[in-house]
C-alpha cells in the first residue's frame, strides 16, 4: 500500500486550481473568548456544493485516462461526496451513479440529481453499501472513487490545510472533523510538511467513536452505524489509508455529543451568520471541549460543510 504524500496534496492543488473555490478563514473574538484561544475558522462551507468533498472528487476523476472517462465513475456516500463526485464528474464529462442512503437530507439528493447523476438508494442500518456499489461497479464497468480510503481523496482534501495554514502561518493545534478520516488523513499531510509543529486532532461524534477506539487498540474498529445528528460521519470504520496516516500522525481523537454539535450550529448561525452543517460543526465543538488544551495557543477548525435540509436545520437551532 502506497500512502499519499504532501508532494500528492502539492500536485491535487495544482489539478483543482481554478475548479475549487479557495475558501475563507474567518476570525470571532466572541469564538476566541469562549476557547480561550485564537481560532482560525477554514470555511469549506463556502466550497462548490457546500463541503470540503469536492476537492477530492475532482482530484480523483481528473486522474482517469480516456477509457475510466467513458465508462464512468460509481461512489458511495450519505450525501457530501455524493454531490461532490457528480459535480466533479458534470465538470470533466464523466458519467456518474452515486449509492445514497434512503434518508440521507432531501437537499443532498435534490443536489446530487441535479448536479446530473444517477442515484441508487440503500438502506443504511440494514444494507451493506460498499458490496452494493462494488457489485453495480463490476456490473457496468464503472470506476470506483470511495468516499475517503483512497490516495487521491485523501490528497485533494489536504489542500484545504495547505491553503488554511499559508494564510495563516504556523498554528499548534488543529481540529479536523472524522468520519473515515479523508479529511483528516489530507490535513495530517499538509500540516506534517507544513507546521511539524503543530498538533492535530481529529473530532468524531461520541455515538460512531470508531476512530477514537481504533486508535487506542492498534487496529480499524467496525462498529453498527452511528445514531447521530452528524450524517457525514456516520461511518462504521476508517479505511485502510487512512488509519496508516491517522495513527502515525494524529495527536488524538476526541469526540463530542450532539448537544455540542447543535449548540456549535446555534453559536455559527446567531453570531457569526453562517450555516454549518452537523459534521461540519464537529471540529469547533472539538476545540471548546479542549479548551484548557488549547489555552492561549493558534488553533485552526476546518468547517468541512454546510449542507443541510433547512427544515432539519431549523428545528436543530430551536
């Protein structure tokens, strides 16, 4: 197994300039006084189709030689990479199917279809998605680009950090939100290379702790799928790549509730204007809960989404 580099993430910010949005880092010194610490908030809420997924969706299909691009690209996801992967595909004129859960958020759906793929639904406490998506690979052909355990996902997502700390130079700590650990396993890269200085920290939802035990046993932990409000980190397990770079590099995962994520929604939306996701919340509510940690430090959260259904948005704020 050949484990990405930071020369990997340098070579996906080079294919997807132009196509990614270089998103904000916003600062609130109400969020600073409530951590104790400077916090630099990188927006990838802000990012095409609202997450940090589409730079490594479209790092990926960009690596598809002619007879990949007619055939086509299958994935699976509860809703982000789905949206990423057919937008990514719609860009470079690759067909797409995506495997979706049956309640993934009606506007991860809507989106998905729109952006002009095929959507294939599963049952997600019932339904095993990664054999279903396999055996429909197989069927037609299709190239599979997973939702994190894969070099080139895992490459495109460190562009994030990369770009977060060249704003914002060296920072000591950072939170990453995990959920198979794509994002995390990218941002463990760029800031290894970046600022070895700084300590990484990957925040899960306490419901779906597979990461947290993985690394206390030495071992990928499968565990049922999570009941949380966090859609994009109910993941049974890390994969292969990502628990190589996770437990060589992070300082430790942490978790948190989904009071802590609600209260982090609320805290986004009444002071700072803006819509985070759940998922995209987990690494703010990570920062708070470690607030004597980081005392006085430069801390870095990657908001990694906004993608919300409204009507699930509201009654999460109320």
């Amino acid at each position: 197994m050949q484990l990405p580099t930071y020369d990997d993430v340098q070579a996906a910010a080079r294919r997807i300039e132009g196509q990614a949005h270089r998103t904000p880092v916003l600062r609130s010194a109400t969020a600073d006084a409530l951590a104790g610490a400077q916090l630099f908030f990188k927006c990838e809420n802000f990012q095409r189709m609202g997450a940090f997924k589409f730079r490594g969706a479209f790092n990926a299909l960009a690596r598809f030689d002619a007879a990949q691009r007619r055939a086509g690209v299958i994935a699976f996801s509860s809703g982000n990479h789905a949206q990423a992967i057919a937008l990514a595909a719609r860009l470079q004129s690759i067909p797409a199917l995506i495997v979706m859960p049956q309640d993934a958020p009606a506007a991860k759906l809507a989106a998905t279809r729109g952006y002009g793929a095929e959507v294939v639904l599963y049952d997600r406490f019932t339904d095993d998605r990664e054999a279903l998506t396999r055996r429909l690979a197989d069927e037609r052909g299709m190239t599979l680009i997973p939702p994190y355990d894969h070099p080139d996902v895992i490459a495109g997502q460190g562009t994030a950090v990369k770009e977060l700390i060249q704003e914002t130079g060296p920072l000591d700590h950072l939170f990453v939100s995990l959920g198979g650990g794509g994002l995390l396993s990218g941002s463990l890269l760029a800031a290894r290379a970046l600022a070895p200085q700084c300590k990484v920290h990957g925040v899960e939802p306490e419901a779906g702790n597979d990461g947290q035990r993985s690394l206390r046993e030495g071992r990928i932990v499968h565990i049922e799928t999570p009941r949380t409000i966090a859609d994009g980190a109910q993941t049974q397990h890390l994969g292969e790549y990502t628990f190589a770079i996770i437990r060589s590099e992070a300082a430790g995962i942490d978790t948190v509730s989904d009071a802590q994520l609600a209260e982090a929604m609320r805290f986004f939306a009444g002071r700072m204007k803006i819509v985070v996701e759940p998922t995209g919340c987990l690494g703010f509510a990570g920062a708070l809960a470690a607030r004597e940690r980081i005392a006085g430090a430069r801390v870095g959260i990657v908001l990694s989404g906004g993608n919300v259904d409204l009507a699930r948005y509201a009654a999460l704020l109320a």
